[in-house]
C-alpha cells in the first residue's frame, strides 16, 4: 500500500512532460546530460551538436526547455540565446545556460541575453533534473495560460456577432425587414 501512495505522488508530481534540448558541440558533455536524463520517464531527451542548426531543431521539436552551452564553434552561446529569442516558435521557450565559467559578469550577461536560468558544468544530477521539470512546468502552465486567453478571445468575437445579430432581429420585423415599432 505505501508503494501505491509512493507512486500516486510521483505521477501527480512528475505528470508534466519535459521535451528538453541540449545544444553542445561536445560529445562528452552530450552524453553526460544524456546519462542523467536516461532514467526519467516524463523526460524526452534530445540534442544538436552543431549550434547554426540549433534554432531551427528548436523550432521543429517544440522543447519545452532549452540546455544551452555557452562556448561554441561558429555561433557564441550569448549570440544564440538571442536567436531563439528573436524566433516566433521558440521565444518564450526557457533556456538554461550551461558554462564552464562561474563569473558573476557571464551569468549577468546570459540573463541580459535572455537565459532564464545558468548551471556550472558539469551540473548536479538531481539540481539539472528539477530545474528542467520547474521550468518546463512553468513553461506549459504559460501556454495553457495563452491558449485560454485565445479562446477567450476568439468567443468574446462570436459574442459580439451574436449579440448584433440579436440587437438587428430585436428591432427588425422578420416578415416585412421593416423595423419594429419599438
């Protein structure tokens, strides 16, 4: 019976699924994070080692959370974080820097850049994983947030076109489409 609670809570805690990606040019470091991931049911691990291509592999698997390594071949860590800023499919995605570098002006910097988040490689296990699951929560509550605002929106309109239809039918004789005495 404890078992049962025991798994009860772990699906109510960990019901959201996380799609992560890593963008990192070292293989290592790939299979690292990798190897953490490995075990977590409601993770979906995916990477890109070739940083021109990262946006574009962001946009096309729709992560709910971004690792991103800061010293790169070709495209600066900062650079990027600014592009998938800038791009309308993955903009509000969270992005965790991963670094090498402890300094507070680095971390200063990915904050200005648009990093939601910034962990010292090699990261720890347990600290990566919840801050994957805390950001990809935040990240999904956000999109529910404005999927409602949309529908919302989207009804408010039919409302309106109701209510005038209503008003026009109210104040026009249906058999004459002369207006009503009232």
């Amino acid at each position: 019976m404890n078992k049962k609670n025991n798994q009860e809570t772990e699906s109510i805690e960990h019901s959201e699924h996380c799609v992560v990606l890593l963008v990192d040019d070292q293989m290592m470091v790939v299979e690292g994070i990798r190897r953490m991931l490995e075990g977590e049911p409601d993770v979906e691990f995916h990477y890109c080692n070739d940083p021109k291509k990262a946006v574009d592999v962001a946009a096309s698997i729709k992560p709910t959370t971004i690792l991103q390594d800061l010293v790169m071949p070709d495209i600066d860590g900062m650079t990027l974080v600014r592009l998938y800023r800038n791009h309308p499919a993955v903009n509000n995605v969270p992005v965790i820097v991963l670094s090498s570098k402890e300094n507070s002006l680095d971390k200063s910097e990915a904050f200005s850049n648009g990093a939601s988040d910034y962990l010292v490689k090699p990261p720890d296990k347990i600290e990566l994983i919840a801050r994957i699951r805390a950001h990809s929560r935040s990240y999904l509550a956000q999109q529910q947030r404005d999927d409602a605002f949309r529908t919302l929106r989207n009804l408010q309109k039919e409302l309106e076109v109701k209510n005038a239809e209503l008003e026009r039918l109210s104040t026009t004789d249906s058999l004459m489409g002369i207006a009503n005495r009232r």
